[in-house]
C-alpha cells in the first residue's frame, strides 16, 4: 500500500513538473501572436501608420529605416528607441543614426495600443510592424511578419558599428555583416533597395563632389547634386538633401536599380553594388524584374525582422518606448 502511494506521489509530482514546464515554455516569435491577448493590435498599428502617413509622408522613409537600424544591431529589440540617460548613450545619436528622425510617432502608435491593450504589445514589435505597413504605404508589397518580440533594456550604442555597415564600407564589409544574419548577397541587394525612396543629406555624399568629383558619377547626374549641395562642409542642420530617385522620390520600385546602373546612385555603396561581380547580377536582374526585386526583398526583410529577437520572459513590455521601465 505503502508503495502504491509513493508511486502515485511521484506520477502527480511529475505531472506538475512537467506543466510547470509547458507552462514556461518559450513560443518564440509567431503569426499574429496578439490574437488572443490584443486582437485588434496590428490594425490599431495599421491605422496609424495610414493616418500619420496622411499627416507627415516622411514617416514611411523613419519607419523602413528604422527596421534596418535596430534589427541590424545584435537583436530586433526596440533597443533604437531608447533615449540616452547619464550612463548610457543612445543609439539614435551616434554618426550612423545621422538623418534618423519621426521617433515621436512610434510613441503615438504606442499611446494608442496601450489605450486598447496596456501592457500587452512591445515596441520592438510596433518597430517591425509599422516598418512592414510603411513599406505598402510606399507602394511595396505587404510582408507577413510575426510578432511576440519583447523590448530590450539597454542602448546597444557602444557596439553599434560593429553590426551596422556604413556607406562607405567595402562591399565585402556589407556583405559579411547581413551573411551574419543570414541574408545572402540577392537579399543584400534587394534590402539596399530601400535606397528607392526618402533622400540623402549633402553631409553623407559631398566627399564624392569636392574638391573632385567622383569620376564614375554619371555627368547628366552632377550639376544636379552640386546645386543641392552647393557647399563642401555643409551644415549637418540645414535641410540640404538630394533625393534618393528623382523619377520615383515617394515609390518602393526597381527604378533604384536602373539609376545605380546607369551611375547615378548618391552613396558609395551604391555604386559598389552594380559594379561589384558578386551584386551585380542580382541588380540587373532586379532592374528588369520588380517582382524579383519584392520577392528577395520580402525574404530579407522577413529575415531581417527575425534577427535574434528576445521572447518570452526576456527583457520586457516598455511603458513608453523612448524608456526603459525601471527609469519610467
């Protein structure tokens, strides 16, 4: 009798174990992850996207950019948003943040699903989801992502370049970076294609016009880009930029390509990647294909979007997405 009651013991012993630990497992990252807990989460999302687009059309440019900045960074974990305090930087002031901007928003898109849901939906997931809803905004094609990421609590600052390739790095240097996210070259390429819209500031492309200009720009390109940027130290304040696509300035498309081929492309990495032996087939491919081009770029960014992100009972839910809860 005696033995059948420890056996019975250690079964219900078992059994709670066992529950303890379904009940702590970790789902990971999944489609439409709020459903039960915050049905209404990526229209809410959805919604204010499309009204602050209405509103400010630039936000699109801050919220595609914004999925690169952080997610590039070690994990897909808000950790961009984060303001600087006394004992850390934050990420959106360093030299390869220059130019980001619109942050306030994501904090409207957050007011508003806290007002439905508080406390259920992370930054880091509005950061992908509003990337995502900008990218149709701009004309793209609309990405299934899944969601469930939680917010990280510190600036990743101090390690940022060593994820985030600049512009002026080798093209080498840009492709091992995404290969350790595990986005091959045609995604690299078509990730790039981001350059398609929004505009570089005359800070970030002069040294390609003075004191020589570049001898690979394109001569019909040049005058353009000297009237708007007609000083060799321009002022990081002053609103002196030349847009990334004249003919499509507003539009995701393959029109990129095209402009890079035929050396007009702004930045340096730019024209590394249609001249490079290993990129540039995937540009001319993307040139006459733009469903080539939104096929790669779906797979990359969806890769993109997965990087490592923290899940489960890792970092948390922020209040307010510019600070972390134990400063709020």
């Amino acid at each position: 009798m005696a033995s059948k009651a420890l056996f019975f013991f250690a079964l219900l012993s078992f059994s709670a174990l066992a529950f303890a630990e379904n009940e702590d497992q970790d789902p990971g990252l999944l489609m439409n992850f709020y459903k039960d807990s915050c049905p209404q989460a990526e229209e809410v999302i959805r919604e204010q996207v499309k009204l602050l687009y209405k509103r400010h059309k630039n936000t699109a440019f801050s919220w595609l950019r914004n999925i690169f900045h952080d997610c590039a960074v070690q994990s897909c974990d808000a950790s961009l948003l984060l303001d600087s305090t006394r004992r850390s930087l934050s990420e959106k002031e360093m030299d390869r943040s220059f130019g980001m901007r619109n942050f306030r928003y994501i904090e409207d898109i957050k007011e508003a699903i806290e007002r439905e849901c508080p406390g259920v939906v992370s930054c880091a997931d509005i950061l992908v989801l509003s990337a995502r809803d900008a990218i149709v905004s701009l004309g793209g094609p609309f990405i299934p992502l899944k969601t469930g990421r939680r917010d990280g609590r510190k600036s990743r600052a101090e390690i940022l370049e060593e994820y985030l390739p600049d512009h002026n790095e080798s093209m080498t240097v840009v492709l091992d970076r995404f290969a350790a996210m595990g986005i091959d070259t045609p995604g690299v390429v078509a990730l790039l294609g981001a350059h398609s819209v929004g505009r570089t500031h005359c800070v970030k492309l002069v040294h390609r016009l003075y004191p020589e200009v570049a001898p690979e720009l394109n001569p019909d390109h040049i005058p353009h880009m000297l009237h708007k940027c007609p000083d060799p130290i321009p002022d990081p304040k002053a609103v002196q930029y030349v847009r990334n696509d004249r003919g499509t300035p507003m539009i995701l498309d393959n029109n990129y390509y095209r402009n890079i081929l035929d050396n007009k492309g702004l930045l340096i990495v730019d024209h590394q990647l249609a001249t490079d032996k290993r990129t540039k087939p995937y540009v001319k491919k993307m040139a006459k294909s733009q469903a080539y081009f939104f096929k790669e770029f779906s797979r990359a960014i969806t890769l993109l979007s997965e990087n490592n992100p923290l899940t489960g009972t890792q970092g948390e839910i922020r209040k307010q997405c510019s600070v972390a809860n134990r400063l709020h």
